[in-house]
C-alpha cells in the first residue's frame, strides 16, 4: 500500500513539473511549444481554415451564373488601380468624381501595403485603410486576397486571416468577447493559440473588416471603455475601436475597406497607411477585365471568333475616349457591359431566361443591396430603425433627374441642375448629413462628366456660353432610362393633388371607422336618420382608389404612346441602339428620324419592372411595387397596345415590342395581344441570336391553335442555328418568308425536319436568292412525301442547275398538295426544264411554274408555252409556265409580275446576267410586235417595251451607284 502511494506521488510531482515546463515554454517569445507527452494530433485548425474559406469565397452570386458557368474568380480578376495616398493627398478627394482623379503616384499591391516601414512601431502590427467609390472593387479585391492567402500565393508571412463582414457585426446585438466572435463564423478558430493574446503570436494574425461605413465606431474614451483580454465580452464596434487602438492584440495586423465618406471616422493617428481604389484607369486594364469575361465561354470556335472581334470594337471605342470609357473607370460599369454584350450576343436556348431589365436590376442589387442611408453622425437610434433605403433615395432624386431628362429629351446635366434636382428641398441636419453623404459615396456612381461637350451642347434647346459650368451624363445611357422607368413604376411622379388625396384618404379612411362605430351605438338609443350622412366618409376612400387606377392607366398610356412614337419609327430597334452605345458606331452613321435623343428603352424597362423576379429584386432594395399595382397597369396596358398595333407598324417598331412583351415575361398578356397580330414583317432587322430567341419566346407563349398568316424575316442575316432557334415560331407560322438571308445546303437539314414536323402548318415557303444549291435542294426534297401542307415553294436564284430541277421533277409527284412552283433564275437549260414542266402537268395540283430568268432558247421556250396548255389525254388542266414576258407572239399574262420581281431584286442579283436577260426580253418583244396585225396590240407590246426598259435603266443606275461609292 505505501509502495502505491510512493508511486503516486512520484507520478503527480513529475506531471506538476511538466506543467510548470509547459507554462514557462509557452510564454517565451519566439519559442516554440511542443508538448513532451506523445499525443494524437487532429487535424491542423488553419488547415480547415484555408480549406473553408476557399470554399466560401469561391461562391459566385447568382447574377455571376448569367455568364455561362465556365469560369472562376481566379480567372476572371483583373487587379484595379491602387495608390497609397499620403495625408495632403487625401485633401479634396471627396469632391472630386473618380473619373478625373489625378494619378501621382505608383501604384501597389495590397502585399506592399504590408511590408515593414520605419514609421512603424517595433512589435505593433499594421492598420491599412484601403477605401474607393463605389463600384471601384473593393470587395473584389477583398475576395480574391483571400483566395490568394488560401493558395499560399499571397500574405504567406500571416499564418491565419480572419475576414469578417461589418454589415454582419452591425447587426449583432448580444455582446461578445474577441474570440466568441471568432468562433461565431469560424468554429474550429475557437481555442487557437494565436488569438489567446498570450506572448506576442498574434503578429501571425491579420484581420480582415469589409464595408467599415456600415459600422457605428466611437473612439472616444469616454464612449468606448478600454479592453485588451480577448475574452472580455463586450459590444462588437467597441471590440473592433479596441483592435483598431492597438490595445487589444497590438501585434495583430488589420485591413479594413470603407467608402469616401466614412474615411475620416477612424482617427488619423490609428491608421498606418492610407490606400486608395481608383478602379481602371487604362483601357488596357479594362480590355483585360473584357477579355477574362466574355472569352471564358464554352470553348466554341464560333463564338469565340465573336468575342474576339467585340473585344477589339470595345477596345476601339474605349481607345477614342469615349463615354463608355469614362464609365468602366467603375469595374462595376465594365461587369454591366460584359453582361449586356453577353446578353446580346451569346444569348442560349438552354440557359435560364435572362433579361435586359433583370440585369439592370441584378447589377443595382450586387452595388446597394441591403444599403441603407445613414446620417454619419452619432446617434442613438439604429440607422436601421429609419428604414431609409438607398435605392429609394437614389430614385427620388437621381431617379427624377432621369425622368425630367427623358421628358425633355435630355441627357445632359448641368451643376446647377444637380444641385437643383438632388436636394434642393433639403432642410433639417440630418437630411444635410445624408445629402452629403449621398454625393460623396453614390452620385458620382450614377453620373459621370461629360466627355465631349459640344455632345453636351447639342442636346439642350438654348445655346450655352463657353464659359459654362461642367456638365454631366448618366454614365450608361440605358442607365437613364432604367431610373426614370423605375421612378414612374413607384408611384413618385405623383401630383400634389394625388398626394394630397392619398393622405387625406388615409386619414378620413382611419377617422371614418372610429365615427362610424359611435355613431352606430348611438343610432341604438336615437334613430335619427342623420346620422346615415356619416357614411359619406367611407366614400371617400372610394374616391382615392379611382384616382390611382387613372394614375396607373396613366402609366400605361405613357408606355404605349412611347413605345410608338411617329418621330422613332424609322429609327434601328433598340437592341442594335443598345448595342452603338457600347461599341460606337463605325462607319457612317445610322439615319435618325427624330431630333432629339430617342428613349425607347424608358417604356420597355417600364414593362420589365413589373415582372415577378424583378420586383423581388426591388423589395430586396427597399423598393416595393404592389401586385395591384402590376395588376392596374397590365389590364390598361393591354388595351393601349392593341389599339397601337391595330395600325401598321415598321419592322423595327414590332421587334420593339416583341422585346416589351419578353421583359414583361407574362404569357398571358402575351397571348392576348398576340391574338390581334396576324403578321409579323421584320424584313431587313439585323437578326441576332437574341432576337430569334425573342421572337420564338414570344410566341411560344400562344396557345397551340394561333398561327400567323405570315412571318417575314427577309434580309435579316440568318444563319443555321438561328434558324433552330426560331423553329417554335415557325410551328406557328403559314407563310414564311427567308428570302436574301444567305442560307446554306446544310440550313436544308433544318427545313426539312421542319417540314417534316406534324405540327408544322407551313403553306408558303419562300427561300429565294439563298445559295442552296443542288445539294441543298435533295435535302430539302426528302420532307415532300411527309409534308401534307405546302402548297407554295419557291426556290428562285438557289443555285439549283439542271441536276437539281431534275432531282425535283422526280420527287414532285411525292406531294400531292403543292399548287405553285418558282425556280427562276437558276442556270436551268431546256431539257431540264421541260422535264420539270411535264411532271407538273401531271401533278394533281400545280397551277404555275416559275422558269423565267433561265437559259432557255427560243425553241425552248416555246416548248414550254406548248406544254402548259392542256394535254389530249383527256386532261383539262392547264399549267401557267412562265418563261418570259411573251408566249409565243403574244404577250403573257404575267409579263407584269415578272417585271416586279427583277426590279425587286435587281440591286442583289448578277447585273450582267439580267442585262442578257432583259436584252433577250426586248429582242422577243419586238419580233412579237412585228407580228401583231392590230393596231393596239402593238400598242400594248410598247407599253411593255417601256417597262424593259425601264429596268434596264434601273439596272445600269444601280451599276453606277456601286462604282462611284454613292449610296441613294
């Protein structure tokens, strides 16, 4: 038993002394500690550190995803600008726009800004306050310091980095110590050694203070009680006054961001080095950040032949100096022109459906969401409490600004006018406060100076002196639009009547009920009638909601009415408007109808604003539009449109608002006004992958028994997967027309599974002047035995020849419903086309044949004639072959037709060639009229003379035209 005891003993003294090595070892500075006891070691805390904040900080936000997927945050960074600023450099920086900021010094890395200076005090670590403007990329840049540090690329001397959000500690209201809010976000931080606060590891330690404006600090030792025990607990903004003073875990190193005008809020004397955002500067830096986003696609040849070539447009445009150029100064701006071209010109079927108004409204999301405004000052009340958004504000005063310039039609601004527009009513302190607060973080994100004055100049009614003030503009043109659609959807345009009414109704609406219930008690005991004129008070709550929905019917009136302005008819479609702004226009300049500057994107944003996802969007940013709201407008709106379209309407005005109807993404409302259009001509609109895949959106969303009598998408570039894109339009079509659209053989394959579709109603389809040639033409032939509903086929000037019109004499009898024929101006010779003229004779429908414009012979021709009248079998069809403007001596019935349709095409069609053609027209003429006995039949081979003639003077003017360069 003693002998137990000994041992015991023996082991508790040798355990006691290990622990009082243990202590002794762990406070020697420099010393590392390592445990004499073999133990099993779990796994590394920074380990599981790096490895979850990789994973954390490689999350890309929703609106991220529009891209296509197929990058990462590594591979899509592009280093902004950064300058360490000195303390007489910061002078001024608040009123000055980021665009015009002077660059005076070199720029650094955020590593620099941690290298070791004289300045510094031995043993304290480094407090870095990194700030910009917004939209400069501050975040950005935070995210992708982290992602390096995980890596090892970057901070390698810091063994542990603690990023924290202040938005989430300004919203944490039980208190804490330093190292509960370590293992709040970061549990398996919660018992690290480098922040027990012991000997001086935490110089291994950098923290990490994102959006330090949104944290309410006070460095006054009499608010804020001093703390160096990291388990101390107490609020979270006196833990971080704390770190920033150096007394708790003086060795620890910190960077912190902040917007302009939060700079000054911590103390000079606690910050070791100022560093400034100043975005990208150069268009070389944004041609990269270009470069990282659009050419990080699908690794498809095509496309990325067509993100080269933006690439180098953009480039172009931002090398003049242009607006463009002032406004991607904000890597922001260079994210909204990546994901408009985006939207523009690598728009996908598959892909989830994107908007023009959701990218907008996606991109205000990323810069202000959950921003609220605060005064800057120290007050008891949560900025929070005063639920002042600052996207609302942004639409009450920017957003008025854009809605009197769209009135006007304007798009500059002068200093006076700011100044004006944007707090001029402004009266107490703390709307003073928030006002400057306004113009130093958010105004300059919205407006930029104007680049080209006389631009500026031009848009104004009066002429200007030359000493005026700067003038600014919207630094996306679209942007304008976008604020002043979104200030009419939210009901701020109201009159001061509509006001007043509103709140007259909510008072009489509140006072009425309490009235009505005494009255009603005391009607009980005297039944005075009287008393019933109470109840005029409930009328007039009544009386409110009319005058709202003509306030809402008002709004729809506005968008239809701007949606088919007489002055933009004539103008490019907003689409390719758009798409001039981001790349300028080179060459010559696109006719405009109207004088002022045209606002067609105003009602579609409009339209767009209503829609589901993007009202969610605007309720995350403290912008609310009611379903009623949405529900009064749409029923008005409805009525407007179709009244508009009941008229005829340009090309470019209908692909407008197929745009309209797909941001607004209500198949209802499509469906409805879809059903007064029975046509649909968008001849000579530039088609883009976009727009077909509008166009099939849009009426996709009719019910299976619309169809359109006619879609006409001549002349508007197609290619083969357009022609993919577009086959739910054509499921809806009778007559489609494709003509001059250079549409190859292998476009065939899709026409003839199109054909071939059961619930394909295709009547009419015209594909001429489209290089199908023979190959092309076997192809599309093979859907004839399965299609039941074609009746008229033209393949006029596809290159067919005489093995391709043989090919067709073979498989016509394969169709038992087509009537009219037209292979004209195809190189086809007499053998083939008489063999052609008897296989439709003998089809049980065809009517016509179209073989003009061929090389036919005299002999030929008149073979042809021969064979159209009708057989001695005992047939009594007769088929029209139209060969030439005569028939025989006489004169054909359809020589008028065949005129139009040279003079139609004459300006694409081998000159030479129809020269021959019209020649041998007039040589056939005169012999005819030589003939004729009658006077007047010879008179009527003059008038027809005239009209060859006519066209051969058309023909030699337009031969002309191309030679010297002149264009009509």
């Amino acid at each position: 038993m003693s002998s137990l005891r000994r041992q015991l003993s023996q082991l508790l003294a040798v355990w006691s002394w290990r622990r009082r090595l243990d202590v002794s070892l762990y406070q020697v500075p420099g010393f590392n500690f390592r445990t004499f006891c073999s133990t099993t070691s779990g796994p590394d805390p920074i380990q599981i550190h790096k490895r979850k904040l990789l994973l954390w900080f490689s999350h890309l936000p929703q609106e991220e995803k529009q891209f296509g997927g197929y990058f990462s945050p590594e591979t899509m960074h592009v280093d902004p600008l950064i300058l360490e600023r000195k303390d007489e450099e910061r002078t001024g920086l608040l009123s000055t726009p980021p665009q015009t900021l002077k660059i005076t010094s070199h720029s650094v890395t955020v590593e620099q800004l941690f290298e070791p200076t004289d300045a510094w005090s031995d043993g304290n670590g480094v407090n870095v306050l990194l700030y910009g403007a917004v939209g400069t990329g501050k975040s950005t840049v935070i995210r992708k310091l982290v992602l390096d540090w995980c890596r090892g690329n970057t901070l390698t001397h810091f063994k542990l980095l603690v990023p924290f959000s202040c938005e989430d500690l300004s919203q944490l209201s039980k208190m804490a110590s330093l190292r509960d809010l370590v293992s709040r976000k970061y549990l398996h931080l919660r018992k690290h050694p480098l922040l027990s606060g012991e000997g001086n590891q935490a110089k291994d330690v950098l923290f990490l203070f994102n959006g330090m404006e949104k944290m309410d600090l006070d460095f006054r030792i009499g608010s804020t009680e001093l703390c160096s025990d990291p388990n101390e607990v107490l609020s979270p903004d006196v833990v971080v006054v704390n770190l920033l003073r150096k007394y708790l875990l003086p060795e620890a190193s910190i960077l912190a961001t902040t917007r302009l005008s939060a700079l000054d809020r911590i103390p000079q004397k606690y910050v070791s080095r100022y560093a400034q955002i100043c975005g990208f500067s150069d268009p070389d830096r944004q041609r990269a950040y270009f470069t990282s986003r659009l050419l990080q696609q699908s690794g498809e040849t095509a496309r990325d032949h067509e993100a080269h070539a933006l690439i180098e447009l953009l480039y172009l445009n931002l090398q003049r100096e242009s607006q463009l150029a002032a406004a991607c100064f904000l890597p922001s701006y260079c994210w909204l022109t990546c994901a408009t071209m985006h939207f523009l010109h690598f728009t996908d079927a598959k892909a989830p459906i994107r908007t023009l108004t959701g990218i907008y409204t996606s991109f205000l999301r990323l810069n202000f969401g959950g921003e609220v405004l605060g005064t800057g000052t120290k007050t008891n009340v949560n900025i929070q409490e005063h639920n002042n958004s600052l996207m609302l504000y942004v639409v009450r005063t920017v957003g008025k600004l854009a809605f009197d310039g769209v009135t006007y039609k304007r798009t500059s601004f002068s200093e006076n006018e700011l100044e004006q527009w944007i707090g001029g009513k402004t009266k107490t302190d703390e709307e003073l406060h928030q006002l400057a607060m306004f113009r130093t973080d958010v105004l300059d994100f919205f407006l930029a100076p104007c680049v080209k004055k006389s631009q500026c100049r031009a848009s104004l009614h009066e002429a200007l002196s030359e000493d005026d003030q700067s003038w600014y503009v919207f630094a996306v043109p679209a942007m304008q639009e976008y604020l002043a659609a979104l200030y009419v959807v939210l009901g701020e345009n109201k009159s001061a009547l509509e006001r007043l009414t509103r709140q007259m109704s909510l008072t009489i609406g509140q006072a009425s009920e309490d009235v009505s219930a005494i009255f009603n008690i005391v009607s009980k005991f005297i039944p005075i009638r009287i008393f019933a004129v109470f109840n005029l008070l409930k009328l007039f709550p009544k009386f409110y909601e009319k005058i709202s929905s003509h306030n809402k019917g008002s709004i729809a009136r506005t968008m239809a009415a701007e949606m088919f302005r007489t002055e933009d008819s004539y103008n490019e479609d907003v689409l390719d408007q758009m798409e001039q702004n981001l790349l300028g226009v080179h060459g010559p300049q696109p006719q405009q109808q109207s004088e002022g500057q045209p606002f067609e994107l105003y009602p579609i944003f409009m339209g767009g604003l209503l829609h589901y996802g993007n009202r969610v969007l605007l309720q995350q940013l403290g912008c609310s539009i009611q379903s009623s709201t949405v529900v009064q407008i749409t029923n008005a709106l409805r009525k407007h449109l179709v009244r508009e379209l009941s008229k005829p309407q340009p090309p470019e005005e209908l692909m407008d608002l197929l745009v309209l109807l797909y941001e607004f993404q209500n198949p209802r409302l499509t469906a409805e006004i879809l059903a007064s259009i029975r046509t649909i001509r968008l001849a000579n609109i530039r088609m883009t992958s976009l727009k077909c895949f509008i166009l099939s959106s849009v009426i996709s969303c009719t019910p299976a028994s619309y169809h359109l009598e006619e879609l006409d998408l001549s002349s508007c570039l197609l290619t083969q997967d357009m022609l993919q894109m577009l086959w739910p339009a054509f499921r809806h079509t009778h007559n489609l027309n494709l003509q001059f659209n250079s549409l190859g053989p292998e476009s065939c394959i899709v026409l003839r599974d199109l054909l071939r579709d059961p619930k394909s109603s295709i009547r009419s389809l015209q594909l001429c002047d489209n290089p199908l040639l023979e190959s092309g033409a076997c192809i599309l032939l093979e859907a004839l035995p399965e299609n039941h509903s074609l009746t008229h086929l033209s393949l006029m000037h596809t290159g067919l020849g005489d093995q391709g019109a043989l090919e067709l004499a073979e498989r016509l009898q394969e169709h038992k419903v087509l009537q009219e024929l037209n292979v004209a101006y195809n190189n086809i010779g007499d053998n083939a086309a008489l063999a052609l003229a008897d296989a439709c004779r003998e089809h049980p429908s065809i009517h016509t044949l179209h073989v003009y414009l061929n090389s036919l012979s005299d002999a030929g021709k008149q073979s042809l004639y021969v064979r159209g009248v009708p057989s001695h079998s005992g047939s009594d069809r007769k088929v029209k072959v139209l060969a030439s403007v005569t028939e025989g001596s006489d004169i054909s019935e359809d020589w008028h037709p065949i005129l139009s349709v040279i003079r139609k095409n004459i300006s694409s069609w081998d000159r030479q060639r129809v020269k021959q053609q019209l020649q041998v027209f007039l040589r056939d003429l005169e012999w005819g009229r030589q003939q004729q006995q009658s006077f007047w039949k010879r008179l009527h081979f003059r008038r027809v003379e005239n009209g060859v003639r006519q066209t051969l003077q058309m023909l030699e003017k337009d031969t002309l035209h191309k030679s010297t360069g002149y264009n009509k």
